[in-house]
C-alpha cells in the first residue's frame, strides 16, 4: 500500500495525532506577549518614520498611541482570563522596559553599540561575589567584636565587684595582744615580682621599683645625692644632684630597663617598702636579697638601712623633705642639701 494511503487510513480509523487545548494561563501570557511585539514594533515604526522626517510632534503621538493599545491589550487579556495570568507586573512595566528596548535598537541603528547585558551581569554577578566576601570578613569581624565586648563586660563587672581600694599590710606578722596589728594584719599584701632586668614591680600598687646594686654603677646602694642644688635657700626646688646626676642617668638614652619616666617616689609610695616585722634594713626580702660586692641588679637586691629620700616636701618648712629610715622604718624630715640614699620608682596613677 502506498505510504500516502496507509497515513489516510490510520487517520480515518481515529490515530490521528491529539492536540491539547491551550490553557487559559497559556492563552493570557500568549496575549500578553503578543501585544508587547506590537508595542516594540510599534515604537521601531515611529523611530523609523521620524529618521526620515524628524517630526518629534507625530513620534510622541505615535508613541502614545503605542502605550495606549498596549494598556487595552494587557486590559482585555486580564479581564478575559483573570486569575489565569501570571504576570505580576502591570502594563506601564512592560511599557518602560520595552521602551527601553526599543531605543536601544534605535540607537544601535544609528551607529551606538547596543548595551552589552551579558557583560554587566558578569560584571555584577563579580561585585555580588566580592560584596558576600566583604560581608562574610563583616560578619567574622563582629562575631568577633562581640565576643571581645562580651569578655570586656565580664572584667568590668569583676572589677565593680571588688571591694573599694585598701591600704598595704605594714609587714608586721608578731602578734602583741588581741588587736595588735600582728594580731590583725589588715590590708593587702604588696605582690613583689621580680622583673629580670633589674626592676621590681609591686602588682598591689602598679608601681615598679629599680633594684640597688653593690657595683659602682649608677644603681650602686651606696651613691648619695642632694634634693635642691643651686635653688636651695630660696625656692628649694628638686635640682640637686638625685634629679641632675641620678635620674637624669636613669632616663637618658633608651631609659633605665626601657623607660625614660624614672622618678623619686613620693613618701606614702617609698613608706611602702617598709617592713615592720624587718629591722636593718626594715624592708621586705625581694629588695634586701644576695647583696654582696660585685653584685649587679640583675643578680642581687640591696637597700641600705638608712635615709632615703623622698619626693615629698615638708610643708611648713619648705626647705625640707620627707624620709624614710630604713633602719627601723622611722620617718622624718631633712634638709634638701643633705646627701642621701635614693630609689626611683615610675608608674602609679
């Protein structure tokens, strides 16, 4: 049988190929696009005729009547199928995109490059990678953050949780009868560390003491030295030879163990090195250790049990200064002309 009539007969026995009806969401987005052919050629219609008349009054008729038709197509196809259509975006949309298609080809005809989508995209799709970098590394940074605030906050409130600041213990550990400071022993305990490069630092205080040696140096124990020098008699200022030869020595350069803010102590900071319990010298193990001839400050700690001066002016006779004894841990008063011992100390509030 020929191929022609074996296709008529499959077709009059029913074995035609089916055909499925359109669905009204395929006939509205069907509409839909349709009309917006249109419109795009609508609007190329105007372009073209104005290249050759450069009537701008007819074009923006024309293109008028391109948004019109293309308002009442997308206005029948909703009211037609309703809930069918899909599009989610109105005709004015449609109209400002296409709009924009349009005169991109236009321009393109007259000799403009059309706009290369392709490459904005990479080009954005490229800055949306870096900017998620940028906002992963934000993230880390304030995860961070956080968690730094989180621990400042647990210190701020263990130190809000201390109690108020109390006065050093006098060192004095015999007890002389119910009350007595032996007995008692009230205050903290100075925190002496030694630093290993010649220094002591008290973690009661802050401060840090410089350690006395017993090999001529310029922390040798043995070296006096004048509070005023040519003010005294008049203003009775610290010019003598503790600020001019010593402390100038210990801040010149890199400074003394790295810093150059060496200064006298003042006489509450110097009275607590004293020990109460100690006598000769009255002061505690961590500046009267391995003292002998030759030491340095780096394998030994001397204090000498005498006067040592302090910053502190004695007020109501100007011309003299405060003391510590470290004999016995008396204190007084001398004149700043006086040769004696000296410690610097730095750091303090």
């Amino acid at each position: 049988m020929p191929r022609r009539s074996l296709f008529v007969l499959i077709a009059l026995m029913g074995f035609a190929p089916a055909v499925h009806a359109a669905t009204p969401q395929q006939l509205c987005e069907s509409a839909m696009e349709l009309a917006s052919a249109k419109y795009a050629q609508c609007r190329l219609n105007a372009e073209s005729k104005y290249s050759k008349t450069l009537d701008a009054a007819k074009r923006t008729a024309a293109y008028a009547k391109c948004s019109a038709n293309l308002g009442t197509a997308f206005s029948k196809a909703t009211a037609k199928y309703g809930v069918a259509c899909a599009a989610t975006e109105p005709s004015s949309a449609f109209d400002d995109y296409l709009e924009q298609c349009s005169d991109d080809a236009s321009a393109a005809a007259a000799g403009a490059a059309l706009p290369d989508y392709v490459g904005e995209l990479a080009s954005c799709n490229a800055d949306l990678t870096a900017c998620n970098g940028d906002l992963s590394t934000c993230t880390g940074d304030l995860a961070t953050a956080n968690a730094d605030l989180a621990t400042c906050e647990g210190d701020l409130a263990a130190c809000e949780a201390l109690p108020p600041a109390r006065l050093l213990k006098t060192g004095q550990t015999t007890a002389y009868g119910a009350g007595s400071d032996g007995n008692l022993q009230k205050g903290i305990a100075q925190g002496y560390v030694d630093n290993g490069d010649g220094t002591i630092t008290d973690t009661s205080t802050g401060l840090m003491w410089e350690k006395k040696s017993d090999d001529g140096t310029i922390h040798d124990k043995d070296n006096t030295y004048t509070w005023s020098g040519a003010s005294y008699g008049t203003t009775h200022v610290l010019d003598g030879t503790a600020a001019t030869t010593f402390l100038a020595a210990l801040n010149a350069g890199g400074g003394f163990a790295g810093h150059t803010d060496w200064r006298l102590p003042n006489q509450t900071e110097l009275y607590s090195l004293v020990n109460l319990q100690a006598v000769s010298p009255a002061t505690f193990p961590a500046f009267n250790t391995g003292c002998a001839p030759a030491c340095t400050v780096l394998t030994c700690s001397c204090t000498v049990p005498y006067v040592y001066w302090s910053s502190s002016t004695y007020a109501s006779l100007p011309q003299y200064a405060w003391f510590v004894f470290f004999l016995d841990g008396d204190t007084g008063a001398n004149g700043k002309d006086y040769n004696f011992y000296v410690r610097a100390v730095r750091g303090g509030s």
